[in-house]
C-alpha cells in the first residue's frame, strides 16, 4: 500500500510540474523572442565595431606609408 502512495505521490507531482510548465510556455516563447532580438542586435553592434576598426587600421596603414 506504501508503494501506491509513494506512486500516485509521484504522478501528482508529476502533473502538477506538467501544469506549471504548460502555464509558463507562453512566458518562454516570449523570452526565447527577445532573446533571440537581443542577440540579432549584438552581432549587428558587434559586426559594425569591427568594421570600423577595420577602417581605421588600413587608414593608418595608409597614413604611414605616405
């Protein structure tokens, strides 16, 4: 009878994490968006940094060669 319990114990807590899960995916589904937004700004802000510090190196390149 122990084993029951401890079973059905079990499978309540299961639904119950199952539920909490279910309520929160439009919470992370949002997340994952902004995230995903985040990090398209980063490598764009990161990629024009690099850019131009591109520039400037073969600018002084140019500089001190003339």
């Amino acid at each position: 009878m122990r084993a029951f319990f401890v079973g059905l114990l079990f499978l309540a807590a299961v639904a119950v994490l199952s539920g909490i899960g279910l309520l929160l995916l439009p919470l992370f589904l949002a997340m994952v968006l902004f995230l995903r937004i985040i990090i398209g700004f980063l490598f764009l802000a990161g990629a024009i940094w690099l850019l131009g510090k591109f520039i400037l190196f073969i600018w002084e390149k140019i500089i001190r060669s003339s």
